[in-house]
C-alpha cells in the first residue's frame, strides 16, 4: 500500500531528473544568462556588429550560417571557429570552405573579453551575432538563450557526415534534422535564412550541366531561371558568387519562399522542400503572405530550438580567452 501511494511522487521525481539532468540545457540555457556577471554583453556585440554591417554588409550571410554550421555539427559549441596546425579542424573541411567572417568573431570576443574577462563563451557569441546580422538586414529580432560553453574538440571529417548537403533530398534533410532534435517546421523555417548572402557556383552547377533534363538541366528548376544562371556560371566556375535570393540579397525576407514555390530554390535542398506535404504547405503560405506573415516569429522561434542543439553547459567545456584556440 505504501509503494502505491509514493509512485506518484517518484514518477514526478523522475521526471524532473530527466528533464534537468540528462538534459541540462533546458534548465541552464537562459535568456538574461549574463546579466549579472557580463551586463553590457549584448550591447557590446551589438556595437561591434553595427560597425562591421555599415562597412561589410555582404557578411550578413555567412555570419548567420556559420552558427548553423556550428550548431550541426557536435552542437553549439563554438567548434566551428577552432584552427588546426594541420588543417584538421571543422572549418577546414569542404561544406565549411565558403564561411567568411572568423575575423569578425574574433573582434567581438576580443571587446567582451576587454570588458568581461573570461565570461562570455564563443558559442554564444555566435548565437548573438547570428541575431544581430538578421536584424541588420531588416530581420527580425529574437531573445538569445545564453550560457553555452565552448568545445575543445573540432574535426576535420563530422562536418561532411552532420551538416546537411546543398544537394540533399527532402527524406534527407528531415533525417538530417530530426537527429539534431528540430522539427519538419525548422527545417523549412530555417530554410529560409537563405534569403540572405550568395553562394558559388560550384554548389549548383550540376543543376544546370549535370542532370536529368533537356540539355543536362534539373527537370525541378525553372527554365528561364537556369538561362539566367548559366549566363554566369560556366562548367567548372569555382569561383563565381551568384545571390541566393535575387534581388534580396541583403534583406532579411519572405521572398526566398516566393522564389521556391516558383521553382526558382537555387539548390536542390530549397527545391526539395516542394516534395514534402508540411514543408511545401509553408512555402506556399509565405509565397502568397503580405508583408511578413508568420515567418519572421517563426525563425526567431526557430533559431532558438537550433541554439540548444547539443550544448555543453555548467562545468563542461571551458570559455574561451581566443575562440580559435582552446585555452
């Protein structure tokens, strides 16, 4: 009769363990997370990055994909900004080549680490960037859960293994996904940060050369789109940049939704979002919405779920003085 009545009790005990111990994150992600022992923390990224955006706007994008990338692969801790003597390190590796702005990461830690010493990791001044070049860019803005801690570990090989491939089918990308913790709706959500910043040719020329249409051309891609596109990348183009959403290069929008409901998705991972029943129904809402619709509370909401991939928090991991060197 006793056991009875206390297995109540100890389901709800077990479930606040699992809840804040197997999964730490939860508890110890906050927003505010600095605001005793770094107060200015948000304001001093926020200055360094109005500086850069008024020089180096074409930054943006990359600037918001490399928190992806760093998310992706062994969660958000940063390891995406380690270096390798031996060229061994995640950013050293194909998918990760084409990130831009480590410098710029590296000025904002050196400002945070003259005012806080030791306080703020490089993970999440990753996730405040990331948020402060979507706002520069018209974007909206969402409250950053901090209190990541930094990795010590950045491999050369995990990058090609965990982020999701430019040509990836959609049954791929919501494997990819799911194994991260992030819903259908991230996935097409998220999706949509590639209304900012440009691409190399090389990440879609087999669309245009290499495929199973007319004259070697993807069957998915809009005709007239792919006439625009092989006027400026040629076989073998390594190293042209094309915008990803024309037009919109540096505003944070919806019209990177329109562009993919009209076959217009410059990768295979955008078309492929035409192929889901979930992921297809919201590209269609956002093509047809005014103005904003959902989609810029829906990536804020989104951002956040990435943020907690796989974070090392409490004890774990260290905070890094260099975020390319560990300490």
């Amino acid at each position: 009769m006793a056991s009875s009545k206390l297995s109540p009790c100890l389901i709800f005990l077990q479930l606040i363990f699992l809840l804040f111990v197997i999964n730490p994150a939860n508890a110890q992600l906050k927003v505010g997370f600095y605001k005793d022992t770094c107060p200015q923390a948000e304001a001093i990224v926020k200055k360094v990055m109005d500086q850069v955006m008024k020089v180096a706007p074409s930054l943006s994008g990359p600037l918001l994909r490399m928190h992806f990338h760093d998310c992706f692969v062994r969660g958000c801790d940063g390891s995406v900004l380690l270096n390798s003597s031996t060229g061994q390190a995640e950013k050293d590796s194909p998918p990760n080549l084409s990130l831009r702005g480590y410098q710029i990461i590296d000025r904002v830690k050196a400002a945070l680490e003259k005012e806080c010493p030791g306080v703020v990791s490089c993970a999440d001044t990753l996730a405040i960037v990331a948020r402060d070049v979507t706002v520069a860019t018209m974007g909206p803005y969402w409250e950053v859960e901090n209190g990541r801690r930094d990795g010590r570990v950045s491999n050369f090989a995990e990058p090609l293994t965990n982020l999701p491939p430019f040509f990836a089918n959609i049954s791929q990308l919501i494997s990819m996904f799911r194994s991260k913790g992030l819903s259908v709706k991230d996935l097409v959500v998220l999706s949509g940060g590639h209304t900012i910043g440009t691409s190399h040719c090389s990440s879609f020329t087999s669309r245009l050369y290499n495929s199973t249409g007319k004259d070697g051309t993807d069957p998915t891609l809009d005709s007239e789109y792919i006439a625009k596109l092989k006027s400026k990348c040629k076989v073998g183009d390594q190293t042209t940049l094309v915008e990803m959403d024309p037009g919109s290069v540096r505003t944070f929008d919806n019209s990177y939704y329109t562009l993919v409901a009209k076959r217009r998705g410059l990768f295979q991972s955008d078309a492929a979002l035409l192929d889901n029943s979930e992921t297809k129904a919201y590209v269609k809402l956002q093509s047809a919405a005014t103005h904003r619709s959902t989609f810029f509370k829906d990536f804020g909401v989104s951002m956040r779920n990435m943020g907690r991939v796989g974070v090392l928090t409490g004890k774990a991991g260290e905070i890094r003085k260099v975020c390319s060197k560990i300490n």
